[in-house]
C-alpha cells in the first residue's frame, strides 16, 4: 500500500483529500504546513502532495527536502504561473484547484508507477498506448502507433480532431514518451484567452508595455522552456500571434511585448484543432507559413461514431469513474440504454458520452440506467422549424440532394449564401437559432465571413 503525505494548511480540503484517496486504498497521512511536514520524515513517503501556499515557508520548499520522493503542488487556476515555476524546481506535476477527483486519481496513480523503484518500464518513451486513452479499433491502433513513432522524433505536431475526441490526450502521451518527459507540460486553449490578452499570456510583457501591465511578466512559452508547449484550438490564434510563434519555430526566439530583446527557447510544439487550417489559409484567416511549420507530422483522432467496436468499453469505464463521483456504485446500463448508445451518433463525442451517463447515473432510479435517463432521444423539428429549412433546400441542386446528409447540406448550404445573408438570415432559413447556428460553425469547422476590413501582413 503506497504512503501519501498530504499538506494543506485547509482542514476542509486536507480531510476531503484523505477521505477520497483512502477510497483507492492509499495510506495517508496529514500535514499542515511545511514544518509540521519535515517532522514527519518526508522520505519515509511514497508521494507527497501539498499545497503551494502554506503558512510559513510555500509548498515547493518540499521538492529538496523530500528528494528523492515526487512531490505534486496544489494550486489554483488563477496561479497557473506559479504551477509553472514549481515545476521548473522539480515537482513532477501540478493539480489545479478544485480539482476534479478523477483527473487526481489518474495523477497520483501514475506519479507513484513512474516514481516506483520496479516500475520504470511503465514510463518508458516506447511503451504502448496511454492508459488515459482508451479502444482497440483498428483506427485507434493507428493512433497508437502514430504516437509511439512520433514522440521520440521531437518534431513539431498537429492533433486534428472533432471537438470532444481526446485531442489533449494525445498531447500528454506524446509528452510522456518524449526525451523531455522530465520537463514541463504547458497547456493552453487559445480559444479561451481574449484576443487582447493573448500575446502577452504566450509570449510575457515587460512593466509598462500596456495599461495595466504593473510588473513584467514571463509568458508560457518561455515557461515551456526544455519541455512541451500543447496549443489546443489554436485556429483561433489572432493573426498577430500567429506572426510571432512562427518565429518561434522558425529562430527558437521570442520577444516580450514592450521589449526590443529577444531570448532563446528550446520548446517542442504540440498544436491542436479540429477546423481545416489550409482552408483557413486560402480565407485569410490563417498564415499558411505556419501551417507548413506546424503540419510535419499529423495525427488524426476518429471520430466516436467510427469506433463503434470501442463505445461500449469507454462508456463502462466513464460510467464506472460517474458512479464513484456520485457514490452510486453497483449502477449497470440496461440492454435498451447499451442499444441506444451503440446506435447514438455523437456528434459531441467522447465528452457528450461522458456527460449522457453523468446524467444516467444522477437520474437512474434502480440499479439500471434506462434510455430515458441519458437523455439522447433527439427532438423532432418542429413545423415552423421545418417549413424555413425546406425552403431553402430548393437552393441546392436536385441531383445533389440525395447525396447530401444533414451537416453536408448544412455546410453547403451556408458557405453558399453566407456572402449574400447575415447570420440572422441563415439561422432562420435553416430553421435554427443563431446559437445553434454558431455552435454548428464550431463543430464543422465553417469560418464566418469577413465582416471588417482584412488585414495584411
């Protein structure tokens, strides 16, 4: 039985923390601050997870101190920089509060196999497919081999999926069976920083390049430094950016905004997205430069709807990890909901799998998640709805109507007319709302048409 030192200066979180981790059967034992955790002999553990700001001297005062054990750093979202910086002194990894029980639990179990005296061939750069990743379809078997091949390789990388297919996934195990294992993991989902932050997040700023820019800050590439940087979404990177992670992987430089300096990076690139970057490129809307740098090598995630030999198995290890979530262990699917989940086409993919059965097992009122309580019986259109749709179907050409499915004729149908109508327009012709309308864009991967003047380069 693995022994786990918890310090956390936070009764609440400590014993919460405890009470989960002793669930998966490790020993545990509790400090609340860095002194209190020295007295207890920190070598005398397997792991030691702490918190980074403690009362007394911060959390990463433990990596020296309890060398050779691993230590995992607890931290905010809001502390993503100080995650980075402990990273740099030594901790194995970082867990962003409030932190999510299954994520912990994948963490430490594999912090404590990597760190075993006997189980370094579990962490070696040739092992087999990721544990985190799961299915043994013959799509992903290729997805396996393509990682196993490419990690050692230290090329720069683009993972193309539909949203929802694990695309972070492929990055952390293409991470794991690289030389730069050791170093640091940067994430970042492009689409989540505004556009007007986004240079200085990925690239740092000097003290006064901006308003508000109080103190010099280092940016998370060169916070990637030695490691891996992951760009997930990043066809939403603003075109400015794009200029400067070219030079990036053009020269290894970057340039802080407000600074005439330039510093030298050793990052390995894993970009990520599920829109068509080199129809992009012909739009104006990507540097075609930069997709060559990112496209020498490309892994293709499928599809859920393509792994029909994998659903089931994924979903019996999703309903598993909902079930310790909600304490409803010993839950099962019936044969009808096994059906419907065959059978569903999941255009959300792996995550729409993961929230039908979270609502399965909050909803289920027996031992047996039933059809009705996944909830992915798919409304019919209403007439108002259909007669707009209808409508606008006459615009495509009679031949090509039987050849058309539903997000065929969707894609077709607005890049035909999106010159000519608004985005109201569209929606009400399609007989949808404009949410829906945008949320469609996003999935397919259709960009919106030009509505300012373009820029140049």
């Amino acid at each position: 039985m693995s022994r786990i030192l918890i310090v956390e200066d936070e009764a609440i979180i400590r014993s919460a923390l405890r009470r989960l981790l002793e669930r998966h059967d490790y020993q545990i034992s509790e400090a609340g601050s860095v002194e209190e955790a020295l007295s207890l002999d920190p070598k005398r553990f397997d792991l030691i997870i702490s918190d980074l700001r403690l009362p007394g001297p911060p959390g990463t005062d433990l990596i020296d101190a309890a060398d050779p054990v691993p230590v995992l750093i607890m931290t905010s979202y809001a502390s993503m920089r100080s995650a980075v910086e402990a990273l740099k002194q030594g901790a194995v990894d970082y867990i962003a509060k409030p932190f999510d029980h299954d994520e912990l639990i994948k963490t430490v179990a594999t912090t404590l196999r990597c760190h075993a005296p006997t189980s370094q061939e579990a962490c070696a750069p040739n092992s087999a497919a990721p544990q985190e990743m799961i299915g043994d379809c013959p799509a992903m078997q290729i997805v396996y081999d393509r990682i196993r091949k490419t990690a050692p390789a230290d090329v720069t990388v683009l993972v193309h999926g539909e949203s929802g297919t694990g695309k972070e996934l492929v990055a952390r195990a293409l991470h794991r069976q690289s030389r730069r294992a050791n170093s640091p993991l940067i994430c970042v989902n492009c689409a989540a920083i505004p556009e007007t932050l986004i240079e200085s997040e990925l690239f740092g700023h000097e003290k006064g390049a901006f308003t508000g820019a109080s103190a010099a800050r280092t940016g998370l590439v060169e916070a990637a430094d030695g490691g891996t940087l992951f760009l997930d979404e990043i066809g939403e990177l603003p075109l400015d950016a794009q200029a400067r992670l070219l030079r990036v992987l053009q020269e290894g430089e970057i340039r802080k905004v407000g600074s005439v300096e330039t510093r030298h990076v050793n990052v390995r690139l894993i970009a990520a997205t599920h829109r068509d970057l080199h129809a992009l490129s012909r739009s104006g809307e990507f540097r075609l430069d930069l997709y060559y740098r990112l496209n020498v090598m490309q892994i293709d995630l499928p599809p859920l709807r393509e792994r029909e030999d994998d659903i089931l198995k994924i979903a019996d290890i999703l309903l598993d990890s909902a079930c310790r979530r909600h304490a409803r262990e010993g839950l099962k699917l019936s044969r009808a909901a096994r059906r419907e989940i065959r059978d569903y086409p999941w255009p959300g993919n792996v995550r729409e799998l993961e929230n039908a059965l979270e609502r399965g097992v909050i909803l289920a009122e027996s031992h047996l998640i039933h059809p009705e309580d996944l909830g992915l019986a798919t409304p019919k259109p209403s007439l108002n709805a259909s007669k707009p749709a209808a409508t606008a179907l006459h615009s495509v050409p009679k031949d090509a109507e039987e050849d058309l499915s539903l997000e065929d004729y969707f894609q077709h149908f607005v890049l035909e007319h999106q010159e000519q109508m608004s985005e109201t327009e569209l929606a009400q012709k399609l007989g949808v709302s404009r949410k829906c309308l945008w949320e469609r864009r996003q999935r397919l991967g259709i960009p919106r048409r030009k509505t300012s003047r373009t820029r140049t380069n």
